[in-house]
C-alpha cells in the first residue's frame, strides 16, 4: 500500500494507475463504518485510495477541531489490512495555502438540519471534497448514510459541478446495541455511551409508530422528543423530513429522512432512518 503525503506523490500515482479508482475520503480515527465503506470501494474498483485528513474548514469556533481523535498509525494499518492500494495524507498547509479564496457552496440543502446550528459547516465539506475529488479523480466516491445531509449536499455537488464521478452513499453501520459507529464515539465514557443509545431507541420509537399506522409527523415527532428527554443533555433537531430534498412534511406519504442530533455531556451525535409510507 502506498502513503501519500503531498499531491505531487498523489499526482505521480494517479497517473500510473489503469482502471477504476474508489475513493474514500475521511478525517480518520477510522472504525467498522469506515471499513464497509472500503469494502464496498475494494469490491467494485480495481484500486482504491483513502484520505485521511482533519478539515478545519468544516468546524466552527469552539466545535472540536483540535481534540478530534488524530490515530493515523492504526487508521493505515486498518487501510493495509482491507486491502486499500493507497492513502493519502495531505495538510493544512497543502490544502488550504496562503492566500485560498475559493469556496464552494450547496444553497438550498444546507440550510437545514445540520447547517442551522453549523453554519459553514456545509460549504467547508463541500470546498474540501470537491478539491478531494479533482486531485483523486476517482471513478465512484463512498460515503455513509449516518451523515445523510452530507451525503445528499454531496451528491448534489457532483451532479451541478457535473464532476465525471459517482457519489454513492452507503449504509450506516452500528455497534450490536444499535449505536451508530463514529470516529466522536470514543469521546464517550461508559454513562454518556449508555445515554447516547437513546438517539437510536427515538428513531426506532418514529419506526414503530409509522408501523402501527401513525403517520403524523408532529405525533411521532413527540414520541422521539419523549425517548430522548432525561436521556441527553441536549437536543439540537429532531426532525422528519423529506429524504430526498429535506423539505419540510406533515404525514409520511414519501421517503422521509427521521434526523436527530443531540449532545451527550459535550458529544455532539447524529443519526437517522430512512421511514417509507
Ligand atoms: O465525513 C467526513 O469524514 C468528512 O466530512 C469528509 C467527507 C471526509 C470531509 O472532510
């Protein structure tokens, strides 16, 4: 396996590989959610590459940009282990040098959710994986559905800027108990982490109340306010929304996406479900 730690290295490799080229691009501190989204890169591309890189871009003031968990010695030894031809590793330094100017931003998606309380997050995401992407030039790029908004700006992304790639987003992956795997996971002490199982208990609580007939986006909207409260020091959405576009619905009659983001102690989590009428 190859470690690339600037983009002439990238450069040079890129150009002597033949065939398709699966990128996975993260900010390390990898586990299993990771590995199934290189699986899948491994299974349907000759080579795959994985970036490791920590954006500071997508972080606001005070967010946990510099205590988020930097284990590039076990994330390559995972990459080598499932079969990855190449990691990249590039800094600050080289991906935002003196004098960067130019940003990407998704309107309309990101607004919601996840940009109401994150406001830049969005357009840091978009601005380094589009830069990802002209550098890697990969044939398919694989996200998790656990961060669906960015999943949908991304795919977005691609589709407008009319980059010669597909975006592919993949299932989430959870620990047996149903806690959705992610790199903050190991913020967590034992009391926070049995805390943190209720986001999951709420989606499931919205899951069995569409299946007993309640399709009422208010009523089941409660029901998950009523699993997470007591349980987490902070709810930052629940939501149920339109899975497609994020629009705002009143009954599930569509795909909805059912979005909870809440503090642990100061752990911020994500999760979500797709629910189908
Ligand atoms: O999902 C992540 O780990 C990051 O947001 C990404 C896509 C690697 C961009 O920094």
């Amino acid at each position: 396996m190859e470690q690339l730690a600037n983009i002439q290295a990238l450069r040079a490799w890129r150009g002597n590989i033949a065939g398709s080229l699966g990128f996975v691009p993260t900010m390390g501190a990898l586990h299993e959610g990771h590995a199934a989204l290189i699986n899948r890169s491994t299974a349907e591309n000759e080579h795959t590459i994985v970036s490791v890189f920590v954006n500071p871009t997508q972080f606001g003031p005070g967010e946990d940009l510099h205590k988020y968990p930097r284990t590039l010695e076990a994330d390559i030894a995972l990459c080598d282990r499932h079969g990855v031809s190449a990691v990249f590793t590039p800094n600050s330094a080289l991906m935002y040098p003196a004098g960067f100017t130019t940003w990407v931003t998704v309107e309309g998606l990101t607004d919601k959710l996840c940009g109401r309380t994150r406001p830049g997050h969005f357009r840091g995401v978009a601005t380094v994986v589009a830069k990802l992407f002209n550098l890697v030039q990969p044939t398919r790029a694989y996200f998790g559905q656990k961060d669906a908004q960015q999943a949908l700006v991304l795919t977005r992304m691609a589709r407008d800027l009319d980059m010669p790639l597909a975006v592919i987003t993949c299932p989430t992956v959870r620990e047996p108990d149903g806690l959705a795997m992610s790199s903050r996971n190991r913020y967590l002490d034992a009391r926070d982490r049995m805390r943190a199982l209720s986001i999951y208990r709420a989606l499931q609580a919205a899951e069995t109340g569409l299946a007993a007939g309640e399709a009422d986006v208010p009523t089941l909207k409660r029901t998950m306010w009523t699993e997470l409260e007591g349980n987490v020091d902070r709810v930052d959405y629940v939501e149920i929304v339109d899975a497609a576009d994020l629009g705002s619905m009143e009954t599930i009659d569509r795909p909805a996406l059912v979005a909870i983001a809440a503090f642990v102690g100061s752990t911020r989590l994500i999760d979500n479900i797709i629910l189908s009428p």
